[in-house]
C-alpha cells in the first residue's frame, strides 16, 4: 500500500494533474446547473416567459394533475383536451398556437409526443392528434407494441432475430408507464458529456505515467530495485486506476446529487419511455437511467486508463504517448464523422469508450434500437459495449505490465 500511496503522489505531482482534476470538478458542476437553465415556461399573468428555477416550479405546478399513473383514459383525456384548444383558438396544429394557447397545453405535453408516436402512420410518420377519434383508438399500451413492430421492421427488415430481440426487450419494461415533473431528457443526456470530460482529464493525467520515465531515463534506475519491473508496474497501474476511479466518483456524485436538487427527486420515477421514446427499450425510471450511464460510464473509463497505460508502456515519448492515447479513447466520435452510422455504432463497440461521446454515447444506444446483426444472432450495443470493456480491462492491463517489464531503453 506505501508503494501504490508513493505512486500516487508522484502522479499527482505538477501542475497538470491538478488542473485536470479542477477542470472535473468544474464540468461536473457547470453540467448539471447549464441544462436547469434552459427550462422555460410562459407566465399568463405576466405575458413573458419564466426560465430556469422560476420556470422548473411553475411547470411542476402546472402537470401536477397528470402525475402519476399514465392510463389509456389518461391519454384519450390528453386527446380531447388537445382538439379543445385547438378548436377555442382556431388553429390546425400546437405548432400554431399563440402563447397562452401554449400554456394551456402544457400541463398534458408530457403525454402528446406519445400519443403521436403511438398512433403514427405505417411509414413512420406521427400522427396527427386532431384527426385522431377518440372513441375509436386503440389501447395506448398495445399501440405502442404495434408501433415497436412497425419501426422495427422498417429498421431491420432484413433482420427478424433483431425484431424479436426488440420485442422481448420490450416486454420486460415495466407497464404502464409513470410520469413525474422532473429530470428532462436533455440534462440526462449531460451526464454523457461529463463521462466524456472525466475520461479527458483522465487520459491527460495518465498518458505520461510510463512514457515519462522512459523519456527522462529514470526508468533504468527504477527497474533495478527490489520492486522494480512486473511489482512496479502493476502498483502503476493500480495508482492510475484509483486515481481515475476516484475522480470520477466524485464528479458523478456532485452530477448526480445537484441534479436531484434542481430538477426534484420525484421526476427521477418518470418511465424512460415517457422522457424519450415511447417505445424505448430500456427498462426502468430517470433514476435508474442515471445509475446505469454512471455504471456503465465507470467500466469505460477504467478501461480506457488501461489501454491508455498500455500505450504509455510502449512509448518513449510523452507527447507521442498523449496523441496515440487521445486517438484511440476518442476513436467512437471520430469514425461517427466518417463512417456510415450503422457501421460506426457497432464498430464503436470494440474501443474500451466505446460508448462515450457526445451524440452516440450509450445513452443513445439504450433508447435506440441498434443492434449487431451475426446470422440469427442480434446483440443489443449496450450488451455489446459493456462486456467489450469489462473484457478488455484486463487484456490491456496484462500486456501493459508484460511490456513494461521486458522494456529496454533503446
């Protein structure tokens, strides 16, 4: 333990690291507070729109009625009440509504984008609540299975092991849906971004662990002592990795726990389907959709350390070292900017970050519908991503330590 302590300070020490580790806990602050900022909602009594914490309390106000449960009578009450609007205000669409049309609406917002989703066009198209009758639609919940088979099919319909994959997937969540004012879609999604910033500072602070000593050419001194080679590099890694663990715990802690106080701990019961997709595979709530990108987030970075450890070990150069460990943890977001996007979100997989980055982190990948299609085998890409990392963790720490103890300064 004295060991790993000492390589830990040595880590830490210079101006780098503790920049980076101030940057984190920067980001963490800054991106939970930003999305809290971006609420809005228009205030009749003062004709002007209220944002951020002003805005978050009288939305809450607002849909304190439609909490709860979400009934099929729930979404035919949304229906009617959605044409009645429409018809007081002389208007074909929301799209056209003046404000206080809008604010009328808003209490049942929370329901119309399912209710479009579900009762949709064959084509994919949504639909278009004012044409839709309300004693004739069909059962919101079957509706939405319908749906899931129809986008399924026009998604992989070359694919049926990927279709029944989806609807077993389905079938697991939980029915019917919850709805709480709270968390929106757009602050889960910051989580992401942090996961994305955490493994920034941890690349920074990691890259040069080995490369460095190599470069200055204390290293020949190093592996001559007692505990040198195979000892040494594995307190080196264990270092990294508890400084790297470390801070990311704490940033996520601070996400997390400014998030429950912004946006209220009563919005984390939402239904996942009811905050994205109304046939979204993920099963479970808000709060469990922020336990599991923390989760999943931590498997990405360790592995990411090691693989960055690992190019440190077969490095002379700390610069080099830097860039070759940068390319590979962000390789997910570069190949997104050329590659076709069924090809980048399953070649994705096989990076350690496979599922960090800003518009293809695994977020989307548990709302979504992507799969690797191998014959009658589909595998869901978060199923995928994850046990990608969790099997790498150790192959790259097992070849960082063999390459840093059969090194020889050349």
């Amino acid at each position: 333990m004295r060991l790993i302590h000492l390589e830990i300070k040595r880590i830490l020490k210079g101006p780098l690291p503790k920049i980076c580790i101030a940057a984190a806990l920067l980001f963490a602050f800054f991106l939970a507070y930003i999305p809290a900022t971006y609420a809005y909602c228009y205030s009749p009594e003062s004709g002007n729109y209220l944002t951020g914490f002003k805005a978050i309390e009288a939305r809450r106000e607002l849909r304190k009625e439609v909490e709860g449960t979400v009934t099929s009578e729930d979404i035919r009450g949304a229906i009617s009440q959605y044409k009645e609007v429409l018809r007081k205000y002389g208007v074909d669409n929301m799209y056209e509504l003046p404000n206080e049309g809008e604010y009328e609406l808003e209490k049942i917002k929370p329901l119309l984008h399912g209710i479009q989703e579900a009762y949709g066009s064959d084509d994919g198209l949504g639909a278009d609540i004012a044409a839709l009758s309300v004693e004739n639609i069909q059962d919101f919940y079957a509706a939405c299975v319908g749906h899931l088979k129809n986008n399924m099919e026009l998604e992989q319909p070359n694919h049926p092991a990927a279709q029944k994959a989806a609807m077993d997937l389905y079938g697991r969540i939980d029915i019917p849906f919850s709805y709480y004012y709270g968390i929106s879609s757009s602050a889960v999604e910051y989580e992401g971004i942090l996961i994305l910033m955490v493994l920034l500072c941890c690349t920074l602070i990691c890259s040069p662990v080995f490369s460095l000593e190599y470069q200055t050419g204390s290293d020949s001194i190093l592996r001559c002592t007692k505990r040198g080679r195979k000892e040494l590099a594995i307190y080196k890694f264990l270092a990294s990795l508890i400084i790297s663990t470390l801070l990311y715990f704490i940033c996520m802690t601070i996400w997390i726990g400014l998030s429950y106080l912004f946006w209220g701990k009563e919005g984390m019961g939402t239904s996942i389907q009811m905050l994205f997709s109304s046939i979204s595979l993920f099963k479970g709530n808000a709060g469990d959709m922020l336990v599991m990108l923390a989760g999943c987030g931590i498997l990405m970075i360790i592995s990411s350390v090691c693989l960055t450890l690992f190019v440190s070990s077969v490095t002379q150069n700390t610069m080099v070292s830097l860039a070759l460990s940068f390319l590979l943890c962000f390789m997910p977001i570069i190949m997104g900017w050329f590659m076709p996007e069924n090809i980048s979100n399953v070649a994705k997989a096989l990076f350690p970050s496979g599922g960090i980055g800003l518009n293809n982190g695994i977020l989307y990948d548990l709302i979504d519908f992507r799969f690797l299609n191998i014959g009658n085998l589909a595998i869901w890409t978060p199923f995928l991503i994850v046990s990608v990392a969790l099997i790498e963790i150790p192959v790259w720490f097992y070849m960082g330590v063999k390459k840093y103890k059969g090194h020889v300064m050349k």
